[in-house]
C-alpha cells in the first residue's frame, strides 16, 4: 500500500468518526526538513561547535560587497572629517 492509498483510507475513517481528515502526504515535508536542520544548529551550539549558516545567505554575502551594515553603522553620527560644526559653517 503506498502512501496515498493510505491517506484515502485515514481519510475515510476520520470521515466516520466525524473527524478532521489527515493532512496530505508531503505537505509538511519542507517544514520538517527545516525543523531538522534547527535541531542540528541547536544541538551545534549546546555542543559549543560553530552553528552554520544557510547556503542562501553565505552565497549572498560571497557574491555581494562583502559590507554588511550593522547596528554601530546606523548609529555612527559623526561629521565627514573637515567639518567640526554639525552646520558645516
């Protein structure tokens, strides 16, 4: 019996008993490869080895300017060197 001859069958039962039927095979399957992957990083960092990065976002850094802006950036007010007045006069 494969998998969706079975889901019919779970189906037809919660349909008898007056209940919710079963999701349909692999529709969760995405969120359950994503929930591993976060229990892998978890188990990672309680270890104290280095958690990894998504591909897609280490890629994305490669391949971009390499600048990421951070908290200290946006919080930088300084004047440009030559000005000592916040007017510029």
């Amino acid at each position: 019996m494969d998998a969706m001859q079975q889901h019919m069958i779970d189906s037809y039962r919660a349909a008898q008993h007056g209940e919710l039927p079963p999701p349909l095979p692999g529709r969760h399957d995405w969120a359950v490869a994503r929930d591993v992957r976060d229990r892998r990083r978890f188990d990672a960092v309680m270890a104290g080895l280095p958690a990894r990065r998504r591909w897609r976002t280490a890629l994305r850094e490669l391949f971009t300017s390499g600048h990421r802006p951070t908290s200290a950036d946006s919080l930088d007010n300084s004047t440009p060197p030559g000005n000592s007045s916040p007017s510029g006069v």
